[in-house]
C-alpha cells in the first residue's frame, strides 16, 4: 500500500513561510509528478513527506498512519535523489544490496532480492562491476534498484534525470514510466521540466511559490487550466497571450492560445503580422510572427512550412481552443 495523505501540512524557517497550509491526497500506486519553477518549494515537499525535513504544522499519513513525526525510516519509504550517491568501490551487486544488509537481511534473501531488481532494470550484466565502470543512466538504474529492493509503500524521485544529457533523459522517462506499470508502487517525482511532468504522470501536482496552483491529470491541466501560471507552464512551447483590446473583444483581461491552435498563412487569416525567427525540428517548426496589435505570437506549423525571416503571413487562432482569464488570472467559464 502507497496511500498519502497531507493534510494542512505547513513548512516554515523561523518568520519565513516556504509551504503554506497544503491539503493533497495520492492514490495507492499512482505516479504523481510535483512541478514547477526554481524555488516554488516541490522538493521542501517531498522532504517533508519522507521525513527529512521536520513538518512545523499539519499532519502527514501513509497507510492511515500518523508519520508526521516518525524518522525517515520508519516510514517505509524510498528516495532517489539527483545524484547517484553510489559507493565507489562497491560492485553494482553490492551497492544494491546494501539497504538490506544493513537491515539484518538472510544472505539468500538478499541474493534473490538483488537479481530479481537487476532483471527488472536490466542490470544483470553489470552486477559485478562498479559505479565508475557504468554510464550516467545505468548509474541512476543501480540508485533505483537499492531503493527497489527494500520494498517501499512509495518511491520518491528527487529530479533524478537532471545530470543526464537530454537523450538519456528521454530514455530514463521511459524507463521510470514502463517500471511504475511493472510494480505498481506509488511514485511521487519532482522535475522542473514539465515535459518530464506530462509525459510521466497519472497525476501532476502544479507549484507555486509553495502553494499548489492546481492539480489533474496531464490532459485536463493542458485543456483546462485554472489560472494564468498553470496555463503558461504546462504545455511546450508556451502559450501565447494576449491583453488589452484584444483581450476585451472575448470579454476578457487576457486571452490565451496554444502555438498548435493556431494556423498560419500566406494569403489571409485574423492577425496579421512578420515571420522572425523560424526554428525547424523536423517533424514541427516553430515560427515566431511579430505582429502591430498583439506582440510576438508563436505558431506551431508542419515541418515542412515554406515561410522564411521577413515574409508576411497571416494567424487564425482556433476560437474553439481560446482560453479567457479575468484581472484576476483566473479562468472565465
């Protein structure tokens, strides 16, 4: 069972407040993603719930047990931090071994239990050589596999993929998501990338300045985003926002539009407007139009769009797709 529950959870450093009075409920075995910017307080989080920071107020339950104030270790929890935090000169086989020989484990237990995390993470190969004979993900593969082995109600990612380039990134996602399915087990995972966050989630948990801005699965915050910051975080690139009489034409403070919601022309359309900068990805361009009444507006086209630096085109965003929001930055139903 991986069942968390936070309830008024409050976190401050004498006179300042790092986390407000925070209410959050995660399933057993759901992958719940904290996301947001440098400093809005997702790892303070984490830490709180797996006990290695001191809660000031509120109450932490695993299971529908009060762990509030126990040690970290007793709340049966496991942590992945950023970086490996492997023994240098043990073997792949030791170090995951590791956490159960200090616990008192059988020989043959620890045995069984270390073979069966390497065929999960396909380690077996590796198990006799040490973390400065592998690479960056078999490394972090070896981190998760001594967490594995003890067994926890929840696994806790600490931005684990960050000192990884960005293709063994992609691959380690993959690799976290396909073992969440394998086992099952509730994985609560601090990024700051919110590809990571949508790609990876059940459910994602927005950050703020320490207050949850708005929580839901990947789709539901893409599609309907509560405020002005979960709608210009979540989804890559950004999206494009406009104010002033633009905005009051919809009647609203500020309308939103996603790059991909927008089409772009040569002959005619609503916004008129200069091509800047064009990125090509191959499968997608990204093409910045400078336009007089509404700013710069990205536009996600075809791979293959033929505009170039200087040409004049013309945006039509799908009025379907627009998203308002009051003075305030909330949405307007």
């Amino acid at each position: 069972m991986g069942n968390i529950v936070l309830r008024n959870v409050h976190k401050a450093f004498g006179a300042t407040t790092i986390i407000p009075d925070i209410d959050l409920d995660i399933a057993d075995g759901e992958f719940v993603v904290f996301v947001g910017p440098s400093g809005c307080g997702k790892s303070t989080l984490l830490r709180l719930i797996a006990g290695l920071e001191d809660t000031t107020s509120g109450q932490i339950m695993i299971d529908g047990r009060d762990v509030t104030d126990e040690a970290p270790a007793k709340r049966k929890l496991a942590m992945v931090f950023q970086s490996y935090a492997l023994y240098p000169h043990m073997t792949v086989a030791k170090n995951i071994a590791f956490p159960l020989k200090m616990a008192g484990e059988s020989p043959e237990v620890i045995d069984r239990k270390v073979k069966d995390a390497a065929r999960v993470l396909n380690l077996t190969n590796y198990l006799e050589r040490r973390p400065g004979q592998l690479s960056g993900g078999q490394r972090q593969r070896v981190a998760i596999g001594r967490a594995i082995v003890r067994q926890p109600s929840a696994f806790l990612f600490d931005e684990p993929l960050s000192n990884l380039d960005a293709a063994l990134r992609g691959t380690m996602r993959l690799e976290i998501s396909e073992l969440h399915q394998q086992l099952k087990t509730t994985m609560i995972y601090v990024t700051h990338d919110q590809v990571e966050a949508m790609t990876m989630a059940d459910k994602i948990v927005v950050l703020n300045a320490g207050n949850i801005e708005q929580v839901g699965s990947p789709m539901e915050l893409y599609q309907t985003p509560k405020n002005l910051f979960v709608a210009g975080f979540i989804g890559s690139p950004k999206m494009n926002f406009v104010e002033g009489a633009a905005a009051g034409k919809h009647g609203a403070a500020t309308v939103g539009i996603r790059p991909e919601h927008i089409a772009i022309s040569t002959t005619s359309g609503d916004w008129k407007g200069k091509v800047g900068v064009a990125e090509h990805l191959g499968s997608d361009t990204f093409v910045h139009v400078h336009t007089d009444d509404y700013g710069t507006i990205n536009v996600r086209a075809d791979g293959d769009v033929s505009v170039r630096h200087g040409d004049t085109v013309y945006l039509t965003p799908d009025a379907r797709r627009l998203h308002r929001f009051g003075p305030d930055g909330k949405a307007l139903g």
